[in-house]
C-alpha cells in the first residue's frame, strides 16, 4: 500500500459533505442557542444513532429495530456509573471509566443480539430486534432496583473536564458535532475496508461468499458490534442532551423514529442519517406551532411526521438524498454536454 492510500476512502466524499462541516463547524456564530442545543445538538444525537441502523441496513443488508435500544443501554450504564439525580443508585465513578464502560456493556447487548438475529433474514429479522427492543422497555420500567423504574434518571450531564460546562449550547454543540463527524468519518472508512467490502458482499450474494471461504455469520454479528459501538456513542450525547433517561427514551415509538429518520435521510448513504435526524427535529419541534397556529391540537404532531415520512417515500424510495440526485440528473440531463446550453425538455 502506498503512503496515505489508507486516507483514499476519504476523497470519495462528496464536496457538498466537505461544504457543509465547514458551514457547521462556525454555525455558532450565526445561530442562536436554541437553534445550537436543541435543533442541531438533537439531530446530531440522532444521526448518530440513525448512521448505525444505515451501516446495518444500507452496507449489511440488515434492518434492526434495536440501535435506538443500544444507546438507551448506554445512557442507562453512565446514569447508573456515574453521577445523576438518583443517588440511592447512582455510583458516581470517574468519567474515564464509566464511559468505556457505558460504551462495552451496549457494544457486548449490541452483538449479543446480532448473534440471534443473523440467523434470521427480512422480516424475521425485524420482529426479532422489535421483540427484544419492546422486551428491554418493559424490563427496565418494571425493574427500580438498577434502572430505577418508570422514572428512570434525570440530572445526567456531561462531566466538566478543562474547566468547560459541556451542557452549554456551544459547548455541547460542537461537543455532538465532533462525535457525528467521528461516526460518520468510521463508516466511510470501514464501508471501503476489506471488512467493509465483504460485508457488502455477503449483502448482494451471501451464498457465493461462503463459497469464496468469507465466513457469514462471523461478518454480519461484526456488523452488528461495529453498529452497536456507533449507537452506544449517539445513546451517551442523547441522555446528556435530554439530561434524562427512563424507559420511553427506548419505548417503541422511539424505535420506530430512528426507522423513520433512516429512511427520510436515505438509507444507502452515511449522510442520509443526519438529513433524515434534521428533518425531523425540525418536524417535531416546529410542527405542534403550525398545528396550534391552525387551530388544531398540537399533540397531533405525530401525524404530521408521518406524513412527511409518507411524502418522502412516495417521491423517492431513497429517501431525501434520491430526491435530491434525481432533481440533480434532472438539470444535467437539461444541459448539452457539448454547448453547454440547455436543452428543451432535457432534449437537443
């Protein structure tokens, strides 16, 4: 291998990608803390999450309805090692060592159930991680010993470390951001691995694969612990973002979000995942506005979204992404290679 040829993957980014981290990366100084904490630090929590069922899916081949479940495991595991409201249960142990720890207990559950649910394919496969993820809300609200109920913890912030409150809209902003770039930058990578390869392999033609010597089963459980590592990192800035965690954070209908926010984005892209989170923060936050604002209930919201989740599927099954490359082959189609002048209805 050449010197930098390892860091190739990287140039096939799209420049609209590099574009926008450089408009992220000084957002603050145009946006507002709102706008910083709760619409963009909440849609990077989320992408984060989102990229780790678009890994499974988009490269895998795999829909698990379990990443949202993961990284509520993970928040659980740094509310009860670390510090929280709830101190007749919380240990308070230093960050260095709860956060590893938070990160290996979900990453372990992550792979766990990868090992029951590649022996199963399509639909199966659904209703398997569906099932344990409906398992793991009813367990953790009946269950006030560990988890602390239906109340769960709340007061779970961020550790100051350099003298910095990381719960501050800034601070936590560029504190998500930093992980969503991280995430986002290992799926790219490990998407053009050799492992990564293989696994999009055993995802198009798992049978031919086997008999090129690739062990399936061991490749796609890897998948599920490399997504159960992405999700474990979206699960801990959730629970640090929301400074709660209880069963609803893993209740199904926040499974279904993280589904839903997938397949907006687009399911076969990293990117998609944080397209899709962004949107519907913007839905669900704006939305019980324009809905009082017409004089209907707010609590409605929910249809609002799954309506635009409809609307986004219907136009583009690749979700927001397709729309977007169908407008663009739309407009080059419209242009004369030659001339470069456009072209009546896309024709000469």
């Amino acid at each position: 291998m050449q010197p930098g040829a390892e860091f190739g993957v990287f140039s096939r980014v799209p420049g609209g990608v590099w574009a926008a981290g450089f408009v992220l990366l000084f957002m603050p100084l145009v946006a507002g803390n709102f706008w910083l904490f709760q619409v963009f630090g909440w849609s990077f929590c989320l992408g984060i999450i989102a990229l780790s069922l678009m890994f499974l899916a988009g490269y895998g081949g795999m829909v698990s309805l379990i990443q949202m479940t993961v990284a509520v495991l993970a928040g659980y595991v740094v509310a009860i090692l670390g510090s929280s409201g709830v101190e007749q249960i919380s240990l308070g142990l230093a960050w260095w060592l709860y956060l590893p720890l938070a990160i290996l207990i979900a990453t372990a559950f992550a792979t766990l159930v990868g090992a029951l649910a590649v022996r199963t394919e399509g639909i199966y496969t659904i209703m398997i991680t569906l099932a344990i993820a409906s398992a793991f809300f009813y367990f953790t609200r009946q269950n006030y010993g560990i988890f602390n109920g239906y109340s769960g913890f709340n007061l779970v912030v961020p550790p100051r470390l350099f003298g910095i409150d990381w719960r501050q809209p800034t601070a936590f902003y560029y504190l998500s951001l930093a992980g969503a770039v991280l995430c986002y930058a290992a799926v790219v990578y490990v998407s053009r691995s050799p492992f990564g390869l293989a696994l999009q392999g055993v995802r198009d033609n798992p049978r031919r694969m086997a008999s090129l010597g690739f062990n399936v089963t061991a490749h796609r459980i890897a998948a599920y612990a490399f997504a159960g590592v992405i999700a474990s990192i979206g699960g801990i800035l959730l629970v640090w973002q929301t400074a709660q965690v209880a069963p609803f954070s893993g209740g199904i209908s926040a499974v279904i979000d993280i589904l839903i926010i997938a397949v907006v984005g687009g399911i076969r892209r990293p990117i998609g995942a944080f397209i899709g989170a962004f949107i519907f923060v913007l839905l669900s936050t704006f939305s019980p506005d324009i809905l009082s604002a017409f004089g209907l209930s707010n609590e409605r919201f929910k249809l609002v979204i799954g309506i635009g989740f409809l609307a986004v599927v219907f136009f583009s099954p690749d979700g927001a992404l397709g729309l977007w490359e169908r407008w663009r082959a739309r407009r080059r189609s419209a242009v004369d290679p030659l001339t470069g002048k456009a072209l009546a209805e896309g024709r000469p």
